[in-house]
C-alpha cells in the first residue's frame, strides 16, 4: 500500500507503529484505549488508532481485510457536548 501511495504521490494516514508482538505491548483494553489517545502530528486530538496485521489477512465475518479501531475515550468525550 505505501509503495503504491508513493508511486501515485497520494498522501496516507500518520502510521504511527509497525509491530508484530502488539498484544505484549498492550496486554489490556486500557492499554489499548491509552495508545490511542493523543495529538495527531499536524494538530487535533487524534479519534484513535486502527490495527491491521502487517500482512492483509481476509476476514469472511467482516466481508474484507481484517483491521480494528481502537476509539479513543478522550476525543469521544470532548466531541459528545458538541
């Protein structure tokens, strides 16, 4: 995906973390939800983070590639008196 994103000089999302041993980093819900919180490079609270596995894995239940989002607690918070 990023060769082609380059080869088409099209702009992706911040990645923020390549790894393969994601569950010992963040063993917890909490951990996860943590990761997710934070400012995006350019400005503006970040809604959370998308995990994918580093090789594309089709998922029959979701019709697609295999991915979730981690929403984050605080921008959910600050968007729900808006």
């Amino acid at each position: 995906m990023l060769d082609i994103c380059s080869e088409l000089s099209l702009e992706t999302v911040p990645i923020e973390e390549i790894d393969t041993d994601l569950p010992s980093k963040y063993p917890t819900v909490e951990a996860l939800l943590a990761r997710a919180d934070g400012e995006y490079p350019r400005g503006g609270r970040k809604e959370g983070i998308v995990i994918r596995p580093v090789e594309p894995i089709y998922s029959m239940i979701v019709s697609g590639s295999l991915s979730m989002k981690v929403v984050s607690n605080k921008y959910l918070l600050k968007n729900q008196s808006e």
